[in-house]
C-alpha cells in the first residue's frame, strides 16, 4: 500500500470516529434519562400500593421487576379465585371454568368468576386464554375477529393479545393466526404514528409490539412521549384528563422505556 493512500485511510477513519462522537453522546445521554425516569418511576410501587394491584397490573409490576432483578413480594395467591390467573401462570387455571355464547357475541362463564368479566372484550381474551383447555373453533375465532377494529383502540390491542394466547397455546389455525396479527400489528404502528398524546393505550400499543415480536417498529419519539409524561405523582396517568397516576399506565410506561432499553424485537410475557 503506498504512504499516501495509507495516510489518506487513517485521515478517512479519524473523520468518520469524530462525525460518530456526537451520536454517541447523545445516544448515551438518552440512555442516561431513560434509565432514570424508570428509577424514579419505580417509587410509585409503595407497600400498600403493591398489596392493592389488580391482576393485570401484577404482572406489568412482576415483569418489570424481573428485567430489573429486583426481590418483590410474590403474590400470586392472591389472585387464585381469578380465572386471568393463568395471564401469571399457565400452569395455574380453573378447570372447572365454562364458556357459552352470550347475546353480544362474547361469552358468559360461571356466575361465581363473573367478577373478572369487566368488559365485553374481557370474555374474548379469556376464552383464547383457555384455548387449549376448552378448545376453539371457527365460531369463537369469529367472535374474536369483531375485536379487530382496525384503528389501534384498546380492542385491537386486545385483539392482539387473544391472537398471541391463541398461538402460544397452539389453538386454532397457524396461518390465519399469523395473517391476523399481521394486520392487528400494522393497524397498531399506524395508529401510533398519528397519536400525539400519551394515554394507557399509547404505552400498552408499545408495549403489545414487543409481546408481538415487532419491536424493531418501536420509535424513539414514541418512548420520548412516554419518558416525558411521566409525572412526580409519581407514575403516569391514564390521560391528560385524570390527575392521578394509575397501576395500568404505570406498569406500561415502565416496561416500554425498559424493553427499549434492552433492544430486543421480542419480549415474552407468558
């Protein structure tokens, strides 16, 4: 190689290292703020606060704490008489739970877990949760289908989710699984893209991307969102409207600043 070619490499090479500098140092800076908004986000979960968790909001707080390895108390037993039980352990569900048709194209079970049923999309997500123990058919994934609104709203994210407990399970056909989280997750991105406000469904679309394996669509504008409505309550709030910060936004906003974080296109959750 001659002199002046070799010099011109390394002048080459120090040049692109000094163009590189900044990106770093803002890179790092970010990581910085992120990490800390997470540590001053934590402080939301008091002993009472804990002892008080619905379910869902358990296992946001469980899952949290496990890519933190933080030791919290386990309370899983808590939730026993809970049919979403099985949402903290597969290996935990009520065996003697039944599922029939109800008149709004969802499902009524047993009148003693009728509690856990708060929401019509509640039944849906239940009954592809127990996929595997009741069975599913062409009807119950019809039933399903009326979830998938197509505009990124909570029934598509939870949409999303019964499409996920369907495939896990191993329930139901392989490629009309996969087609339908396909369009679940693009409706989710679009959505996103055009959301300008932070919300519960705004950290749990993030957060629905990642148990989906789409990571990798996640922006950094959407975690900045995230990172700058955290409030010194402290916590997030489910809206701009309420003035407390809730469990449910909290343990998303939380897990979407942590799983950006890691980097992984996939988290699992079950």
């Amino acid at each position: 190689m001659k002199k002046s070619t070799a010099v011109f490499l390394i002048l080459t090479l120090l040049i692109l290292g000094l163009l590189e500098i900044p990106q770093y140092v803002q890179y790092q800076k970010e990581q910085s703020e992120i990490k800390s908004v997470i540590s001053s986000g934590l402080v939301f979960y008091s002993p009472d606060e804990i002892k008080n968790l619905p379910l869902d909001s358990y296992l946001m707080f469980r899952e949290v704490a496990k890519h933190l390895n933080m030791d919290i108390p386990s309370r899983e037993n808590t939730y026993d008489n809970n049919p979403f039980i099985r949402f903290l352990n597969k290996g935990k569900y009520i065996a003697s739970l039944k599922f029939s048709k109800s008149e709004d194209d969802s499902y009524k079970i047993n009148p003693e877990y009728e509690f856990a049923l708060e929401y019509r999309l509640d039944g849906i997500v239940l009954k592809a949760l127990y996929c595997d123990v009741v069975g599913y058919n062409d009807e119950d994934f019809s039933i399903l289908q009326t979830l998938n609104h197509g505009d990124g709203s909570y029934e598509d994210t939870h949409f999303l989710l019964s499409l996920l407990f369907l495939k896990i399970n191993g329930c139901y056909d392989r490629n009309k699984i996969e087609k339908s989280i396909t369009e679940a997750t693009g409706s989710i991105i679009n959505a996103e893209e055009n959301d300008t406000s932070f919300s519960d469904l705004y950290a749990e679309r993030i957060v629905m991307l990642y148990w989906a394996g789409y990571g990798r669509s996640v922006e950094g504008t959407w975690i900045d969102t995230v990172k700058n409505n955290f409030t010194n309550d402290p916590g997030w709030r489910i809206n701009k409207f309420l003035l407390f910060s809730d469990s449910h936004p909290t343990g998303l906003a939380l897990l979407s600043l942590i799983y950006y974080l890691e980097g992984k296109p996939q988290q699992s959750f079950y």
